[in-house]
C-alpha cells in the first residue's frame, strides 16, 4: 500500500500502479498526476523564466565579443550554425560575388562594378527575381545575425547603400524608362514594390548589425 497511487479510477477502485508524484499530498502516479500538469506547467515556466534570467545578467557583464561567442553556442546546436553559416555565405557569393571583390567594388564606378555586369545581363524576369533574392537575403541575415559570418556580415553592412544604389540605377537607366524591356503598368508597379521591400529589409538588416556589432 505505502507505494501505490492513492487515487480513485473511473470504475471508483482504488488504482494499482506504484505513485510516482506527491501531488498536494497525495501520491499520484503518471497517469492520475495529469491532473495537475496546469499547476507543474505554470511552476516550470516561472523556474524557467528565473533561471535563464540569472544567466541573462551573468551575460550582460561580460565584454560584447564574448556575449557574441556565447550567443553562438547557445542558440541552436553548433554544428548546425556552422552549416546555415555555411548555407548563408554561399547565398552572398552567388548573389554578390564574395566579399573581397565586393569591397573592392566599393570604389568602382557604375560600369565597372562586376555586379552591374552581372545585372545588365539578366532579362526582366531574372532582373525582378534577383531584387526579391537580394531582399530575402538581407532578412535572412537579419534573423540570424549572431550565428552568421561575420565577414560577410560586414560586407554586407558595408555594401549595403552601393549595391541598393546599382539595383536603383538599373532600374532607372534600364527597366523603368523602357528602353529594350517593355513593361506593363502592373509589372512596373510590382518592380517599384519590391524596391521599396529591398530598401526596408536592408535597412532594418543595418540596424540590427548595428546593434549587434556596433554597440
Ligand atoms: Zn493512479
């Protein structure tokens, strides 16, 4: 008797298995302690809330590279941040080329840039896919800011305006006055749209780098 639950069955029998809790002083077994998994919910969450709290304000006293180093092994599983690193690196050099010729570009002209190449090249479609892929990327590297590279976050950060302004640019001389692409009024409209989307996330990616590297 001393170690079986002491609650009372549907079939109003006494059960049989062995108590695993004392729940509000009686002894429960898993299945009776159901019951009261509303109270251990609220109990576990406030711990946890507690406890991570303690290590938010060991945190907060370390110097900011450490905080960052930490934040890498916390958040996911390592080997798993190496890998969307990874993903996330490939994802700028197939888009931008890699970050050395892009700081490079930095003081190259229009024309000169390799980028605008690539750009002039691309017919309407392609040239209105990459605007959304540019875009996907800057939100991409917003939301995993503290795992990413921190070279081609820089890189990035840095090239931000430049290549916002050659996409621009393009537009301009290229796909906004006609010239060889004929648009329609409704493909105009979705052009300027998704301009007006690459601006926001690429500014909310350069706060967010901001107060992440900057502070
Ligand atoms: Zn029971």
């Amino acid at each position: 008797m001393k170690y079986r639950c002491q609650c009372i069955t549907l079939e109003g029998r006494r059960c049989k298995k062995a108590f695993s809790f004392v729940c509000n002083k009686a002894k429960c077994c898993f299945i009776h302690a159901n019951a009261y998994l509303k109270y251990v919910l609220t109990i576990q969450n406030a711990y946890k809330g507690y406890h991570c709290r303690k290590y938010v304000r060991l945190l907060a006293r370390l110097p900011c590279d450490i905080q960052g180093k930490i934040l890498f092994y916390m958040r996911y599983d390592a080997k798993k941040n190496k890998c969307i690193q990874k993903i996330l690196c490939k994802k700028v050099d197939t888009l931008l080329g890699i970050p050395q010729t892009l700081r490079i570009g930095f003081v190259l002209a229009f024309f000169e840039n390799p980028y605008t190449h690539t750009l002039i090249q691309m017919d309407k479609t392609e040239f209105a896919n990459n605007i959304l892929q540019i875009s996907h990327l800057y939100k991409l590297y917003t939301k995993y800011m503290s795992i990413i590279n921190h070279d081609y976050a820089n890189a990035l950060y840095f090239i931000n305006h430049y290549v916002i302004n050659i996409i621009a640019e393009c537009v301009y001389r290229y796909h906004f006055i006609g010239g060889s692409y004929l648009y329609t009024k409704e493909e105009l409209t979705a052009l300027n749209n998704s301009m007006q989307e690459l601006k926001k996330v690429a500014d909310v990616f350069k706060l967010e780098y901001e107060y992440h590297y900057c502070q």
